[in-house]
C-alpha cells in the first residue's frame, strides 16, 4: 500500500489522539452527508472512538438523526439482548448515548433460525440503503477483519463463520471471562461486502497490532492475512498510533500534531 497512492496514513502519539482524529473524521463525513451509511466494528480498539464520538453528539457538534449504521459482525446463537452480544456492546458504547433512532440501526441477528436467509437479508438492507459509504475496521493481530478469518480462503458475501479457538479467547470477556460460553459460531460481513463501502477506515493501536499493521501495507495480498485485500480499495485512511506504526517504513511513521 506504500506504493499506493491512495492509502493515506495518519499516525497519532496515542490512543487518544487517534481516537479524536477518527470522531472528527465520521462527524465530517455527517456533516457533508447527514443520512450517512456507517459501517461499524466492536472490540477494544473502537471504545475511545465511540466515546469521542458520543462528547461531540453532548455537545451539538454532531448528530446521528439520519445516520444509518451497520455492524460487520454478529455472535450465532445468543439474542441481541444478551449480555455478550455484539449489539449490547455497541448499546452500551454508542447507541445509546447518540440520537441515532433505533430504526435506523442495522444488525445481523444472532437468533436468526435461518442463518443464511439472514445473511442475504442483511446484504439486502446494505444494497437498499445504497451501499456502505464509510466502514470503519478494527483488526485483530492474525490480520483478521470483521470475523474473516486466515486460511486458505475468504468468503465474499455475508456469511455464517465457525470461531477460531484465538476469535473465541479474545471475546471471552464479553462472557464473564468463561470461554466454553463464547458462540463457537457467528456472523460476519464477507471482504466483498467491506470493499464495497465508497471508503474504508481502519483504527489500531498498540504495538501488539504493529507486526500485522506492516504486512497489511507491505506485504503480498493473501487470504492468510485478510486485511491484506484492503490494498485492492482506492480509498483506504490508516489511524494509527505510533505504537502500531512502529514496524512501518519512517516515511508511513510521521507523527500528527
Ligand atoms: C469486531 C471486528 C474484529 C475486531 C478485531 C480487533 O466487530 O470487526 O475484527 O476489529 O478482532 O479487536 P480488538 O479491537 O479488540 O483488538
């Protein structure tokens, strides 16, 4: 992606300040676009951003009104009113303290009894409410995104995972810490549907996600690091802190003030 004259990269001395950038950035993009279409993730790495997001909502510097979001991915076999459920934390994170209506919230539904008929549905309502304009990406430190995993192949379209072992591990906190109570199943967004948004955004911090940070943008396009496919997108911004951009070239690194 360095050769890349698309990928922009914007490396923030910390957690923090990375966190900022990105609320400005996606209350920007409401400001020229009020009836956004936001792609969202969960996990660690968005709570500071979501955090920021919902100051600048308190403030009036920013509304959800005609927001519409999209979560990437879902735990199989649990309610959305279960504790542990990806929706509960993005409740407890964002929906819940922004003026977003909640008919305007999209989610795949980890009840469903039909999980693919709810994986077309919801690639529907994505193609319905015109495609994603701006998806924003975490990624986990084996280059997954969404719940697309390494391995031999990618799915494209929305579709029904099994949990690697490592997936299940890093979720166990959202199950009180017992991982034979994590869904060993769920459902994610496929890497064509990401590709699709008109931008993508991927947040990381820390120097544990520096090693796969550096083969996302320097290294060859591969379904063994999923994120690597972000290279094939014309609209890619990187917000890093420099503890994740410390395995980049010095070119990529130089810190925003
Ligand atoms: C979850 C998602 C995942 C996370 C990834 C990193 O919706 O998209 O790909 O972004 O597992 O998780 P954290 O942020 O906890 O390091």
């Amino acid at each position: 992606m360095t050769d890349s004259v698309t990928a922009r990269f914007h490396v923030y001395p910390n957690e923090r300040a990375a966190a900022r950038a990105l609320a400005r950035h996606v209350s920007d993009a409401i400001q020229v676009k009020p009836d956004l279409v936001l792609g969202l993730p969960t996990g660690r790495t968005p709570v500071g951003f979501y955090h920021e997001l919902s100051g600048m909502v308190d403030h009036g510097r920013c509304s959800f009104r005609s927001v519409r979001t999209f979560n990437l991915d879902e735990f199989l076999g649990i309610p959305p009113t279960h504790p542990g459920s990806y929706r509960r934390f993005m409740e407890a994170h964002l929906f819940n303290r922004v003026d977003l209506p909640a008919s305007q919230i999209n989610f795949l539904n980890g009840d469903a009894r039909d999980p693919e008929a709810e994986c077309e549905r919801y690639e529907q309502a994505i193609a319905q409410a015109g495609g994603l304009d701006v998806q924003i990406l975490g990624i986990g430190t084996n280059g997954h995104i969404g719940f697309n995993e390494p391995g031999p192949r990618l799915e494209a379209r929305t579709h029904l995972v099994t949990l690697k072992l490592e997936s299940r591990r890093s979720n166990a906190a959202l199950f009180g810490g017992q991982l034979d109570r994590v869904p060993t199943e769920a459902l994610s967004m496929g890497m064509a549907t990401i590709l699709q948004a008109e931008s993508l955004i991927l947040l990381a911090h820390g120097e544990s996600k520096a090693g796969c940070i550096a083969a996302v943008v320097h290294g060859p396009l591969t379904t063994e690091l999923p994120a690597s496919f972000l290279q094939l997108h014309h609209d890619v911004d990187l917000i890093l802190d420099t503890g994740a951009a410390s395995a980049l070239t010095s070119e990529a690194q130089t810190v925003q003030r």
